[in-house]
C-alpha cells in the first residue's frame, strides 16, 4: 500500500512540473518583451529588438538552453545537427544560466563560444520570457524573415514542425 502511494505521489508531482504547451500561440513580440535586456558575451547590455534587428531578412532559430538544464544538454547534439543542415539560415542562444560565471563556463564546456549567445542577467522571470510563456527548457523558436514568429513552441531540435517551418519560410 506504500508503495503504491509513494508511486501516486510522484506521478501527480511528476505530472503538474511537466512542460505546458501555452494556451495562445504568439505571432509577434509586445514591446515590453522586445525591449528586454540581455547580456552578450563581452558583457554588453542588447535588447531582444536589437537582436531581431541584426537578423531581420534572415530565417532566425531561438534556442532557450541553460548549461545546468540536463534535458538541454541531451539536446545539444540534435540542436548542432539542425544548426548544421540549415547552414542558410541564423541561431541564436539564449541562455538561463544562474549567473554571468556559469553563463561562460557553460560557454567554454559545451563548446558554445563560436555561436550568438546570450545572457538573462534578469533571471528567467523577465518581460521577454513572460509574453512568450517560458515554462520549461530547452524551447525553441522560429522567427521569420521579418521578425515575426513563425513557430512559438517547440521543445526539442527534432520537432518536425521546425525544419517544415524553416522550408515555407525559405520558398
């Protein structure tokens, strides 16, 4: 009877910390969240606009990580493989790490300090993070050539619904 009940418990605990897909699927940015600020990795204060700004004309792929997140990290191989056979196309890294020294140790263990990074000094309840329902990570996003979002919700490179979103936006 223990064990059984210890099994329910975890399950319901389990259950309610799960990804939720957000209810609203966002095609643009409020101007609250594009004027988020965010850290590079020199230390620069940019926004979120200034980031789709440098990208505007391009296909761009968000990818929200943390170097602490294991499910990011297991998704690292699948996120390069995305990265490497859309060569055409821009990436971006957004990064929840805890501080600035994990933000760069992060960097420096994943082999990230090549790639566009980025850093929530803020903390993971910010503007940005709240309009687009950061509920779990890693996520990812489409933005279209236009700065548009093209795809709101994805939770893993290997979502089908990135690469098919990626292909319509390049026709």
């Amino acid at each position: 009877m223990r064990k059984l009940l210890l099994i329910l418990m975890l399950s319901i605990f389990g259950l309610s910390y799960a990804q939720e897909v957000p209810k609203v699927l966002k095609t643009s940015f409020s101007k609250e969240a594009l004027a988020q600020k965010l850290e590079n990795k020199e230390g620069k204060t940019v926004t979120i606009q200034q980031i789709l700004d440098q990208h505007k004309g391009k296909v761009l792929v968000i990818d929200f990580w943390a170097g602490w997140c294991r499910d990011c990290l297991k998704a690292l191989p699948k996120a390069k493989e995305l990265e490497e056979s859309n060569k055409n196309i821009d990436f971006v890294f957004l990064s929840l790490d805890r501080s600035r020294e994990g933000f760069e140790k992060s960097l420096e263990r994943f082999e990230m300090k090549d790639k566009e990074n980025y850093w929530f000094s803020t903390g993971w309840k910010n503007d940005f993070n709240n309009y687009i329902d950061l509920n779990w990570i890693p996520r990812y996003m489409v933005i279209d050539q236009k700065s548009a979002i093209a795809k709101y919700y994805a939770i893993s490179p290997e979502d089908p619904e990135i690469q098919s979103t990626i292909d319509k936006l390049l026709k």
